[in-house]
C-alpha cells in the first residue's frame, strides 16, 4: 500500500539511499526517458531472459542477452549474452533452452549478472517481448542480491503488436499470434532460433522498429504512446 502512495521517481530515490554503491543505486539514481520523450530520441535496452521456469520465487536467471536501441538504430557495439553461474539444477527447461548445468558452472554471480544489467539500463527503458517476465526475475533478482527491487520502466512489444493487429488485449486473436516469431513474421522480418538469450534480444529490438514504423505511420510518437 505504502509504494503505491509514492510516485515513481519518489521510490527511486528511497530505494537508492537503500542500495549499496555501484551500478544498480547509479541506475536508480540517474534520470529516466520521460513519458513525453519521442521515438527517435528514446534509448532503451531490448532484453531477454532464458529461466528454468516462469515463476520469479522459485526459478532462476541462467543467461541474459540485451543489445541497446538507441532513438531508432539498434547499437549491435553494445550486444552482450551473459552466463549467470547456476543456483540450482537446470532440470527440465535445459530441452527448450539447451543450456547444461557444466555450461552454466563457469558462469557469472548473479550480483555480477544484476550489475551488469543495471550498468547497462542507465538512462534506458527496458524493452522485451512479454516485458513482465523480464521485469519480475530482474527485480527479484536484484532485492536477493543487492536488497532492493529494481523498478523499471518497460515498452513491451507484445503489447504493440496486439495494438498492430488492431487488438487492445489480444484475447480476441488466434493462439500464438503474439509470439515474438509470429508477430516478425507478419511484419515481413526473417526468422531466427528461438530460446537464445541475445538472438532473442535482438529480435525483440527488430520488431519494435518495426512495429513503431506501422503504428506511428512516420509521426512523432512518445513513450507514453507507446505504453498506452
């Protein structure tokens, strides 16, 4: 009850007193994209997450993949996967993602992981396919590793592609027509292999150029616009 009584830059800076020094209190104390920030000048950092399962509380990161997206050109210098050090077996999810615990025993801390996350979303809004499953690990990430949560702004291009085919839900469209694949395809983009952290990244940043073109038909267009 007490955060939702706080506004949200009002909570960055209680939690940044909170964190310790480093990346993750430097993301929550710089600045973020305001709501009526345009396209074209809107930095955001595409993510994707392979987990062992989609619950938050009881499964974990096993790698991280982001490229930035700087206005509208996809910045491929800054591209980078991360391998986050197993916390337990990979069991059953290691058939969709192919990533083994050995792979994973040479892996980064998940602090490190989270640092280095947080390092690269300064300033940036978090863009991702389905952003709510990177929003939750990340945060639940973060308030195991440094005490804090991580709140982070997102554009989720789900969303926009439900918007793309004239959907405000996207309850009222056929199974599987959201899935990133799906939505690349019906916007004339190649297809890639799924289930690769920064592929998938990558892809995600694609679609949203893509998706932005179609919705803003070459008008400005804002971040509140686009979380609309």
């Amino acid at each position: 009850m007490i955060r939702s009584l706080l506004g949200p830059e009002r909570r960055r800076s209680r939690l940044a007193e909170q964190a310790p020094d480093g990346p993750v209190r430097e993301l929550l104390t710089t600045p973020q994209p305001t709501a009526g920030t345009d396209v074209k000048d809107l930095r955001l950092l595409a993510v994707d997450l392979e987990t062992t399962g989609l619950d938050p509380r009881t499964d974990h990161i096993l790698t991280v993949g982001f490229v930035p997206v700087d206005g509208l050109v996809i910045d491929l210098s800054g591209a980078t996967q991360l391998l986050c050090r197993a916390e337990g077996d990979v069991g059953q999810s290691a058939v969709v993602h192919g990533i083994t615990d050995d792979a994973l025993a040479g892996g980064l801390p998940l602090a490190d992981v989270v640092d280095r996350v947080a390092a690269a979303l300064r300033g940036r809004v978090l863009l991702a396919h389905h952003a709510v499953i990177e929003r939750e690990f990340l945060a639940a990430a973060c308030e195991r590793t440094h005490g804090v949560p991580l709140p982070m702004e997102a554009v989720d291009t789900m969303q926009l592609q439900a918007r793309v085919l004239g959907s405000q839900s996207g309850a009222d469209l056929p199974p599987g027509a959201l899935r990133l694949g799906t939505a690349r395809a019906h916007l004339g983009l190649p297809r890639y292999a799924a289930h690769q952290a920064l592929t998938d990244a990558l892809a995600c940043a694609e679609l949203y150029l893509a998706q932005v073109a179609r919705l803003s038909g070459g008008q400005p267009m804002s971040l509140k616009a686009l979380q609309r």
